[in-house]
C-alpha cells in the first residue's frame, strides 16, 4: 500500500486535533473530489514499519483526539489488510482514542458481507473504526456547511457509541 500524506495536526477530518493518513489508490474517480492525485494506487510514498512507527509516535500526545483514515479510499481490497493491521494497532494502543475513516463506498451495500469491496480483512476494520464516513463525494450535493462531509448524500455513522467521541 501507499500512501500520499500523513497530517500530524489535522483539524477537518474529525473532532479534535488528530492524525490523518491519507492512503493511496481509489477506483470511485468522484468528479470534483479534493484530492484527486491519490486515485493511483502508486502515488505517494510505500508504507512500511518506518511509516506505521511515526503514526504510532504522533498519536502520543494527550491533545491528540484520535486518528482519520482517508485517501484515496481506505477500503479498496489491495489498502485493507495493512490498514486493518495499523488500526489494530493504534485501538490497542491507544484506546483512549477514537478511530474515524472515510469511505467512497457504503457501510450497507459494498462493505457488507457479500458488497463489492467486502474481503475477508472488512469486519475486522470495520470493527476498530469508531466514525463512519460513507458514500461518494456527489459534486451536485456540495454543501460548505456540512461538518466533517462534503456532500450531503454523505453520513456520518457512528460504528461503536462511544460518550466521548462527539458526531
């Protein structure tokens, strides 16, 4: 897997001050999307045990919130088997901490069992993932006002309730 940035002091991606990987490759091609360049599964840079220990080194301080995957598309089958690893990682590392990812696709249809992108590495990264954004950016549906989503076709779902993760 690559990867194409990591924000170390994200505000946009999530409540609080958090770390974001935005990984690399996605076949959805939304027209309008902000960040184009990852749609190559070759943009950016490989992941490796190096990346894994600077995300875990950045996620240390107490005003860290938590942790956003995005890209790209963290769901595409070639980005979840290192992604469930890292997020395996950083659940059991730091607990404290809540876990938000964006996806193109959608948690009913293509990340259920038997969904276009569904493997056998989905529920196990469905199950460290605190806040679920899902659905494809819809350039007709951009809304400025929406908090922590694009377009209004886009949900905000909330994977395991947690009191201190704000939706």
């Amino acid at each position: 897997m690559n990867y194409g940035n990591i924000k170390k002091y994200d505000i946009a991606d999530g409540p609080g001050v958090r770390v974001s990987l935005f990984v690399s490759g996605c076949r959805h091609h939304c027209k309008g999307c902000f960040n184009p360049e990852t749609w190559d599964f070759a943009h950016g840079e490989p992941y490796t045990e190096k990346t894994e220990k600077e995300i875990l080194e950045a996620l240390k301080p107490g005003y860290i919130a938590g942790f956003t995957v995005l890209g790209g598309e963290p769901f595409e089958p070639e980005n979840q088997v290192v992604l469930k690893g890292l997020l395996a990682k950083i659940k059991n590392t730091y607990p404290e901490k809540d876990i938000w990812c964006y996806s193109g696709y959608t948690y009913e249809t293509d990340l259920a069992e038997g969904g276009a992108v569904h493997t056998e590495d989905t529920d196990e990264m469905l199950s460290y993932i605190d806040v679920l954004v899902d659905g494809e950016f819809v350039e007709a549906e951009r809304d400025l006002t929406l908090q922590f989503r694009g377009s209004r076709n886009q949900r905000i779902l909330q994977l395991h309730p947690r009191q201190d993760v704000p939706v």
